[in-house]
C-alpha cells in the first residue's frame, strides 16, 4: 500500500502522535523552577513537542533536498514519494499544536503561533491532497533546522539559565541558521513564486501567505537580536516573565 494514496489517515495518524507525545511528556518531572508555575510548565511541555516536531522534520527537509536536489527548481512539481510524506506528517503538527493552545487556553498569548499555523496549514493540506508544491513544503520546513535552537534557547530561558555557556553559544547559532535556514527558505520561497508567478498553478493564493510569513520572520528577527544581543534594561518581574515567554 502506497501511503501517499491516503494522506489524510497520515495527517490524522500525525495529529494523533503529537497529541499522545504531549499526553507522555505532562507525566513526565519537570526542572523544578518550571514545575512552579503552570505557565511555564504549559510552555516547556509545549516547546518539547515542538522539539521533537523540529529535529523529526528539519532532518528530513536536509535529507529530501539532498536525494532530490532538483527539487530547489522545481517547486511545484517536484518530489519524491520519501518526500510527499512530510507535509502529511507536519501537517498533522500544526493542527495538534493549535489544538494544544486552544485547549489549554493560550490562545491569547500564543497569538502570532497561531496566526502562524493559519497561514501554514492550507498550503500543507493543498500540497498533502493535491500532491503539488510538495517540494515548496519540504523547503518551507527548512525552517525546522533553526526551529531546533530556537526551542533550545527558550527552553534555557524558561530554566533561567541564561547566563550558561550553553545559552551564550546557542544564541550564535540560533541566529545565524535563523537567516540561513528560516529567512533565507522564506524569502528564497517568495522570490521563486513571484519570478514564476504566471506559470506556477495557483501561485496567486501562496504569494500573500508567503508575504505575511516573511513579515513574521523578519519582526521575529527583530526581538530575537533585540533580546539576545542588545542588553535589556532593568525591567519588572512580570514584564521578565513576559520577555521569556514570548522573545
């Protein structure tokens, strides 16, 4: 049986993964400073998933476009039957992922992830039922290589180690595959649609998700050199807290 045949049983199989991983890792201990407020409990199990989600989903974006590097020129029709899995499987993430905000009533605070995933999962599905863009998803999802130390970081923040060697290192390397893997996948992404615009079918329903999802990129860009690079002055506790939760 060709998997690819079904691929909503393999964003339901997908959705439903996420949702167990979350169920297991809420059971697990947490670092004692985290297990102290429930925000911060919520936001580490939360960043955990996603972490897995990363390092699952970057890996194998490297590992497509390595097989099939034609794939870079060849958005919409390119792909490779190893490749047409992963929509489906990240597909599957979002969904869980929203579902987790809303549920656990962050909905609010998690606003621009949410916002996020609404610009993200009709062109996964489109790309999942359709069979199409597929190789545009699978370069979307190089953002998952930075996602990696992007979860990283927060996740020492949430731990209050921001002064460790760990933090201090990862934060370069955060940044530098934040313009390499996340900018750089989604402005290549919007230039290659625009340059091929009349050729690309339905290329005008993918250009303003894509604008808005650069826009994003680049006001997250922003805070993080903001809050990594240029030193804070001394601020409330609340607004720390914020800071952590959300920079």
């Amino acid at each position: 049986m060709a998997l690819q045949q079904y691929p909503a049983f393999l964003v339901l199989c997908s959705f439903l993964a996420f949702r167990a991983l979350s169920r297991i890792l809420s059971r697990l201990p947490l670092p004692q400073h985290v297990a102290r407020d429930e925000m911060r409990s919520w936001r580490w199990r939360n960043l955990s998933v996603s972490m897995v989600h990363s390092l699952l989903t970057g890996t194998w974006a490297l590992l497509c476009i390595s097989e099939a590097p034609e794939m870079l020129t060849n958005i919409s029709d390119g792909g490779t039957p190893f490749s047409s899995l992963l929509p489906c499987v990240s597909l599957g993430y979002f969904i869980a992922d929203t579902v987790d905000m809303v549920a656990n009533g962050q909905s609010r605070a998690s606003w621009e992830f949410l916002l996020h995933h609404a610009l993200v999962v009709p062109c996964f599905a489109y790309a999942t039922v359709m069979g199409c863009y597929v190789s545009g998803a699978v370069i979307a999802l190089l953002v998952e290589v930075n996602s990696v130390f992007l979860h990283t970081r927060l996740l020492l923040k949430l731990s209050n180690a921001q002064d460790s060697v760990f933090y201090r290192v990862n934060k370069y390397i955060n940044l530098l595959t934040f313009i390499c893997f996340r900018l750089g996948a989604q402005l290549y992404l919007t230039g290659y649609l625009m340059w091929n615009l009349q050729t690309m079918p339905h290329g005008h329903c993918f250009l303003l998700p894509l604008v808005l999802i650069d826009l994003i990129m680049l006001v997250y860009l922003q805070r993080l050199v903001r809050a990594d690079f240029i030193p804070w002055p001394q601020d409330t506790e609340g607004r720390k807290m914020g800071k952590i939760l959300t920079d």
